[in-house]
C-alpha cells in the first residue's frame, strides 16, 4: 500500500477511520459497547467494530435500536453477515488521500454553516445524495456552504477526524447551479484551513463515481484503498 510520504504507523489511522475518529477527537460523541462503538443516530450512522466477534454482533443489534449502522469494512471478500440484520447497502468505496495543498480559488467567499442552516443543508443533501447526512451531522466539523439569491447552492464539510486527518464529506452541488466551480471552490477552502491545522485531507468516495473522482484527482486526491460500506437496519 503506498504510504504518500507517511510512514504506516502514521497511515494506520486511515485503515479504521471510524474506530479511529471514534477514540480520539470524536470519543465526546461516541456511544460506547466492550466490541462496538457508534455515533448517535442523529449525528451519523457510522459504527466500528473494536473486535468482531459473535457478541460484538449481539452489541451491533443493540445498536441497531437507535438507527441504521453503517460500518466500512476492508475489502477483502464478502464481509460476515450480522444475523438479524437488513442489508440496506452494500457497495464498494474508494479511500482517497490528499498529496498536496490546493490553493484556495479566488472569487469564491464559502460561509460557515451552523445550526441555523440545518434545514436547508438536510434538504440539500436529500436531493443529492452525497452519503449519510442527519439534523446533527454539522458537529462533526466545519461545514461551508455557497449560497446564490439566498439558496444554498453547495456545500462541503468535514466529517470523521482519526488522529492526523480529516475527511472531507458532503460534497454536493443543488442540479440548478452545477457547472459554475462550485465544488471546486469548497474542497480547495476545506484543503487549506485543514492543511493549516498541520492535518491532511482525505475523502471516501462511491467507486462508481467516476466524475467525482476525476475532480478529486485534479485537485492532488490519489487513491488509498478500498472499503465495502454497508449499511444495516432492524428488519421492516
């Protein structure tokens, strides 16, 4: 696996980046079992297994209680099923990883969004469907926003933050104002004040989508590895 200038002590991080992000800078929101831990259902779905086990599976369906889990898992096969639970989705995801700094785009002033912009952001993401996005997703990170004639007409932010790193998640455009370098604009923002924090970059995307990633890669974004995301509910 390359390691991008990193050593692999330092990369270790990004090959659980929810167990990871889940220990260090987000353990505040982090709803805790002996072999599974998970994000508040309002904030995400994502959860980890710290061991997988059958009574890590048991703790799963617990977790399940509150809302849908959604776990990465690395792609080497088929992952285990989990007895009792729907598969929602199962689908492959690329890891991507920041090899150099963006320049921020000039003309371009992103706003911070907050609690206010909720609303707008939740209706945003609906038509999108740039990955899982809840009414408390926001206080994972810094998530900045471009608005035209008082729309919200893009957004990006930031997501999990394993130590080291931060993702860059949420990254959507509304069909009305597609075209204009919007996207742009909000990854390069988010790349440098994450750059500034002394992190690097990085980002999950769909593997069978070929033109975000052919953004990602103009913007120094090179591929990492790849996950199986599934996502699992408690039967209708």
């Amino acid at each position: 696996m390359p390691d991008f200038g990193l050593s692999a002590a330092q990369t270790a991080a990004l090959d659980a980046p929810i167990l990871t992000a889940l220990k260090t800078s987000h353990a505040p929101l982090a709803l805790n079992a002996r072999f599974v831990s998970r994000y508040p259902a309002e904030i995400a779905p994502f959860a980890a297994f710290h061991e997988e086990t059958p009574a890590a599976h048991d703790e799963l369906r617990d977790f399940v209680r509150l809302g849908p889990v959604a776990l990465l898992y690395p792609d080497a096969g088929a992952p285990a099923p989990v007895a009792g639970l729907d598969i929602k989705i199962d689908a492959k995801v690329v890891q991507m990883i920041a090899t150099g700094l963006a320049a921020a785009q000039p003309g371009f002033v992103p706003e911070t969004l907050g609690v206010a912009d909720v609303p707008a952001m939740l209706e945003l993401t609906a038509l999108t469907k740039p990955g899982p996005f809840a009414s408390r997703t926001h206080e994972l990170g810094r998530y900045i926003g471009i608005r035209v004639d008082g729309r919200l007409a893009a957004m990006a932010g930031e997501r999990m933050r394993p130590q080291g790193f931060t993702e860059i998640s949420a990254v959507c455009v509304h069909p009305d104002f597609q075209g204009r370098g919007y996207a742009k604009a909000l990854l390069k923002s988010l790349m440098v004040s994450i750059a500034a924090r002394g992190e690097r970059p990085f980002l999950h995307l769909y593997a069978d989508n070929p033109g975000a990633r052919a953004l990602y890669e103009r913007l120094g974004f090179v591929p990492r590895q790849t996950f199986v995301f599934r996502v699992m509910a408690a039967p209708a």
